[in-house]
C-alpha cells in the first residue's frame, strides 16, 4: 500500500474507536502550542520535493521534507522561502512549518507563511483524501482551504504535500544599525514602511534599531544613505540567530510570549524584558507577570498575546477566542475532524 492509503486506514480505524492521534514530523517544534497525548503519527518519512519550476516560482513537497533539504534544492536557483521560516532544530520539517504558520523576521515585508501556500494535500480526520489549491498562482475558486490548514496546528487535517510560491533570493542585503530607545525606534520603523524603501527586516533590541535592507545593489546603496547608521559585520549571522530564538534575551527560564499587536503601537506597560521584531508588530516579552495582566494590556492595546515557550502548556497558549470565533473554529472542526481525534486540544481545549 501507498503511504496515503496506510494513512488513511489508520485515520479510519482511529476514528471508528475515537483514538486521539498526534501529528508530527521531526517533532522539533512540539514546545508549541497546548500539551496533548494520543497515538503518534509521523510524517517523518513522508519526505522529497515532488516538483520544482524555477521559472514559474513554484515548488512541491512531501510534508516530511527537510527545511534544510528545500531550502538547499532552492538556493541553488538563487530562490528562497520568503516567509523565511523558522527551524527550531535541524530535523524541521516543511510540515511541521507550515502547521505553526511560523514566518520569521521578512514576514511583514515579503508576507506570511500562508501566503505562499498555493495548495495542499491532506487526509482528514474521517480518513478522506482531500486536495486544494493546485501549483500555480490563481487555482482557488470559493473558500481557500489550503492556507485555512496552515496553522491549524494538525487539528483539522494531516498535511502530506504542500504547494508553495518561492521568491528570487535578492541581489544585495546590508544590515543598518542605529542606537536608540524604544519609542524612537518604533517612530523610525513605522515611518520607514509608508516609503519606497527595500525594506525586509526590522528588530529593536538592547538600545539598537537593525534594518535590513534586501534588493538590487542601487536601491539598497541609496536606502543606505538615505537612512543612515553603521552597517553591521555578518548580519546573516545575527538574523539566523533572532529567527531561531538563538540570541542571549532567549536564553532565561522566564516565560516566553509573543504579542501582536499595530507596529505604531506605543511600548505596552509590562515588566520584563522586550524585543520588537517586524517593525513593531511583534514583541516578544519574557516575563513573570500573570497571564491575564499580560492579556489584558494586550488587549487594551488591540493585540493578543500567544505564550510562546514555557509556562503552563495545559492551559489556554493562545488568546482566548470570542463565542463567535470559538464557533466557527469547532464548526470547521466538525467538518473535518468529526470524531476530534486530530492533535485534540492542541490550540484550544475546546477542539
């Protein structure tokens, strides 16, 4: 049999007993999300590019293929990933990826994880193969079902073959740093983004403001002069080093906590320590204060504020839902995963 056939049947049998099944892939990102058991089901094998077109920017994959892998097949085509993911360990996966939506530092600049998902394949919870999307631009006809999965954390279906658009890797990049507090920093970023400038990274950190810059050599050279500052010696290094939570201010014990909120968004009244990432619209906090303080400054803000790593991983890790998004989400689950046996409770107890 088939790897989609053994998993379908196993999907099928779970359902018939109501056995809970969790998802994974290399397992390098199980820090995420609530703490759930059930059956491990690993995609880990599941691994290749399907397809590949330079020209037409486009890529297809088994869910249980390498970061590394894909991200090597592209840079020999001078392309790129351009949601710039994160990998959390070197066994990542392009499943496990695109379940946590997780887009690194370019996300605001070039776009979310979801945006470059064209299309997926997948089993659903009653063991039902399903395809959407497709591999080119415009294949989507009603609802777009293949970037509702991407960070659906496994609940609704088990990823097996994604489509995604890639991007040309840029011709030049330099990284500017400035020294200044947080308020300047967010006027300065917040101001650069309503200009014409190749702007693909933005991260305040310990009194200094880095601004990547990406594009073609002209461009960049005059954004340079235009913005200022010094520029920083083995920028890749330090980018690598933010998107995988690698710096000194991720080193502590302390709860982690992602919060998202409008980048001109002033500094939120919180204690602990902050990084702004994306020019503002991410903050991540590490902290001791309750959770629902943190939430409810958040809130107060018009954010919401996911606890990221760490913490008490049975409770409620991402903003809690109103009524009518709570029914939604379980009406799409009922849809899917009927019987609930699909990462049960991963995002939210309720599901």
């Amino acid at each position: 049999m088939s790897f989609e056939s053994t998993l379908q049947e196993r999907v099928k049998a779970a359902a018939e007993t109501g056995t809970a099944l969790s998802i994974q892939g290399n397992n390098t990102k199980s820090f995420y999300g609530r703490t759930t058991g059930g059956e491990t089901v690993s995609l880990a094998d599941h691994r290749g590019v399907l397809d590949y077109t330079p020209s037409e920017l486009v890529i297809s994959a088994r869910a249980g293929t390498r970061l590394s892998e894909l991200e090597s097949v592209l840079q020999q085509e001078d392309q790129m990933l351009a949601f710039e993911p994160a990998h959390f360990g070197e066994a990542a996966t392009l499943g496990g990826t695109i379940a946590c939506a997780f887009s690194g530092p370019r996300r605001p600049y070039a776009g979310a994880a979801r945006d470059f998902v064209l299309g997926a394949n997948c089993v659903s919870g009653t063991g039902e193969w399903l395809r959407f999307g497709g591999q080119v631009m415009k294949n989507v006809a009603g609802y777009d079902v293949s970037r509702t999965l991407t960070g659906s954390l496994g609940t609704l279906a088990i990823l097996t073959d994604i489509h995604l658009r890639v991007l040309p890797i840029a011709e030049t990049e330099v990284t500017l740093q400035l020294d200044c507090d947080t308020a300047t920093a967010l006027q300065t970023c917040n101001a650069l983004a309503t200009r014409p400038l190749p702007l693909s990274a933005a991260c305040h950190l310990d009194g200094r403001l880095l601004i990547r810059l990406s594009g073609m050599q002209e461009g960049v050279q005059s954004a340079i002069k235009d913005i200022g500052g010094d520029v920083l010696d083995d920028a890749t290094a330090f980018w690598t080093q933010l998107r995988e939570q690698q710096l000194p201010f991720f080193a502590d014990e302390r709860p982690l906590w992602r919060i998202a909120v409008a980048p001109a968004s002033a500094a939120l009244p919180l204690e602990g320590d902050t990084l702004l990432d994306w020019g503002g619209a991410q903050r991540w906090l590490k902290s001791d204060q309750p959770v629902e303080t943190i939430r409810a400054v958040t809130a107060a803000a018009g954010g919401h504020a996911t606890l990221f790593r760490g913490g008490d991983r049975g409770a409620d890790v991402f903003q809690p839902l109103t009524s009518g998004l709570l029914s939604l989400h379980q009406r799409l689950k009922q849809a899917f995963d009927p019987a609930g046996i699909l990462n049960p409770g991963r995002m939210y107890r309720e599901l």
